[in-house]
C-alpha cells in the first residue's frame, strides 16, 4: 500500500517538474470539444517562427485553420499538415482568406528557428506559433487540446508528446465554427471551407 502510494506521488511530482501537464485528462478535454461542453478558441499570445509577436486579432477578417502538435512527431502531425497544404493549394487565390496557424506543443525543443525550418515544408503561408511554456499552455487550454510528455529514454531530453490532433476552423471574428479531425483529406477541408470564405467579412 505504501509503496503504491509511493509510486503514485512520484508519478505526481515527475508530471509536477515536466511543466506541461494539464489538470484534464484526454478523455474529459475530448468530451468538452466532441459535446460542446465548453467554448472553444481564444487569445493567444505568441511567437511566430520569424521572432515576431503574434496574437490572434492579427488575423481577424481571415478565416483560421489551427492546428496544435509537434515537430518530432513521427506521423500525425505531418500527415496533417499536408493534408491543410493541399487543401490551401487546392483553394487556390481565395485561400488568401485563411490563414493556417500551426501552434508547437513542445516549444522546449520547437523553437522560433526551428520552426522556420519546418513550417515551408507544407506551405509557404504556414504560420508556426511558438512560446513560454505558459503561453503555450493558455493557448492549448483554450483550444481544448490535450497534451502530455511523455519520456521515451533515459535522458531529459528523450521524450515524445502525447496531444490530441483535431484542426479548428475559425471564422474572421475569431470564433470557433468546428473541428476537423486527424486524417480528414484535403478534399473534405475544401469542401467545408469554401462556403465559408465566400462568406464576407461584417
Ligand atoms: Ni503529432
């Protein structure tokens, strides 16, 4: 008994030193998004992969196709990605209109430099968010992502991140109009979003 309650508060206080942990599980931050329980979106404040400051009323009167992840993941991130630089391709000059936002969930290891590096890979109109660990945190909270690290090595610095993928369409005043999720084809996001740009700014 002792023992177990041992491991537990060390299992408590390692979540407690890594930073990035959240009071909410993966299944409770699921249920808030898929039923509606809670708003979605809001303020960020951030650093893009230029060093510039951004927040999210600079992107008012575009439309805003977010997604939360990392740069080291293996699959589901780049996958995703892809997928909204196709659908941006294939939108064509009305995607002037929306702007995609990848916002890093490890901003430890995705710095402002690194994402430069990584972000033109999908699209040149790519932008990659970064930040504090705090700011990072208010941005995943308020968007509903949940997100974990979780060591895979003996070292500090081996670990992966354990997140949820879904990619948010914003409209131009910033709020949440729905949710795309992992592995939806460019195709579908095109059909989705088009209506939505013909829509004009108030
Ligand atoms: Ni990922």
């Amino acid at each position: 008994m002792m023992r177990r309650a041992g491991a537990w508060l060390c299992a408590m206080l390692a979540l407690a030193c890594a930073g990035t942990a959240q009071a909410r599980s993966a299944a409770e931050t699921m249920d808030i998004l898929m039923w509606n329980r809670e708003p979605v979106g809001g303020a960020f404040e951030l650093i893009d992969q230029t060093g510039k400051a951004r927040s999210d009323r600079d992107f008012r009167g575009q439309l805003m196709l977010v997604y939360f992840g990392f740069t080291y993941c293996p699959d589901v991130c780049p996958t995703d990605l892809m997928a909204i630089g196709q659908a941006l391709e294939q939108l064509g000059p009305d995607a002037d209109a929306l702007q995609p936002v990848f916002i890093t969930l490890d901003p430890e290891r995705d710095t402002a430099g690194h994402l430069a590096e990584y972000v033109p890979m999908f699209h040149p109109r790519l932008l990659g968010l970064t930040g504090s660990l705090e700011a990072i945190g208010a941005a995943a909270e308020a968007y509903k992502v949940y997100f974990a690290k979780v060591p895979i090595g003996k070292d500090a610095g081996d670990y992966t991140v354990d997140h949820t993928s879904f990619i948010y369409l914003m409209d131009r005043d910033g709020k949440y109009l729905g949710f795309f999720p992992p592995g939806t084809s460019a195709e579908r996001m095109v059909e989705i979003i088009r209506p939505r740009l013909a829509v004009p700014s108030r």
